[in-house]
C-alpha cells in the first residue's frame, strides 16, 4: 500500500487514487515514476489510454469507451 502524507488530505487523495489506477491496471505505483521504474511498452500505452480517457468531456462518452475497453478485455 502506498505510504500516506497523514495531514495533507489534498496529498492523501491523491495517493490512494494513484495506487486505485495502479491496482486496476495491475501495475506497481512505481510504473507511473519513470525514474523509479523501467517503463515498458504497455506502461506506455496505459498511460497514453489514461490520459486520451481523462480529455473525454461527457460522461456518455466516458462510458462508452469503459465499456470498449471492457468489451476487449472478456474473451
């Protein structure tokens, strides 16, 4: 588990929403820390998807694309 910043409620937010992306993609909170981390094609493109899904306005819009994602995801 991500370690909290206990007192910064803006800091301990953002922390549990970065390792709720992380346990989602199955990836270590790490991966979105370059430095930290060797990135590999697939960090690459997640975080590409993250940030495409995050310019999408309308919450229709967002659905639809969850619901893309998910459609590929079953076999």
């Amino acid at each position: 588990m991500t370690q909290l910043a206990h007192g910064h409620p803006e800091a301990d937010r953002s922390a549990a929403m970065l390792e709720r992306i992380a346990d989602t993609l199955h990836l270590p909170v790490a991966a979105f820390f370059p430095d930290e981390f060797e990135r590999s094609e697939t960090v690459e493109q997640a975080a590409d998807l993250v940030t495409a899904f995050m310019a999408i306005e309308t919450v229709a819009a967002r659905r639809t694309c969850l619901a893309f994602v998910r459609a590929m995801t079953r076999p």
